[in-house]
C-alpha cells in the first residue's frame, strides 16, 4: 500500500520499492549519510548481517550499525 494524497491504495512491488528508495537517498541527501542507522539482529545469518553492513556502508555511506552479537 502507498499513501497518495492522504488515501492509501494498492501498489505494485517496483512502486513501493521506488518509492523507499527515494525515501531514503532524499533523507540521505537532506541530513547526510551519518543520519542512516541500522540494527541487525544476531538471529540472522552471517549473510544477512554482512548484506547489512554492505548496504548501510556502501549504498547510504554510513558506519552507523550495529546488531546485538556480542549477547
């Protein structure tokens, strides 16, 4: 679902995949990439966490995350 002028209604996965990416470069854009944090969970695979790390320091050029591994 998509909010357009107030109203939410259905969407395709391209819309709402785009319309979070443009959420997030805007915000990167607007308050830089130290305002981009991300938590990952110590559940998760080693591969998750790692794509995780990968996307927050590499695409939105933040070193802001961390998970609860050390539990």
């Amino acid at each position: 679902m998509v909010r357009d002028d107030g109203e939410l209604r259905p969407a395709t996965w391209d819309e709402a995949l785009g319309r979070a990416a443009d959420g997030l470069r805007r915000a990167r854009d607007e308050h830089g990439p130290a305002s981009f944090g991300m938590f990952s969970c110590s559940k998760s695979t080693n591969e998750m966490n790692y794509a995780a790390q990968k996307f927050a320091r590499a695409v939105m050029g933040s070193n802001n995350i961390d998970s609860c591994n050390r539990t």
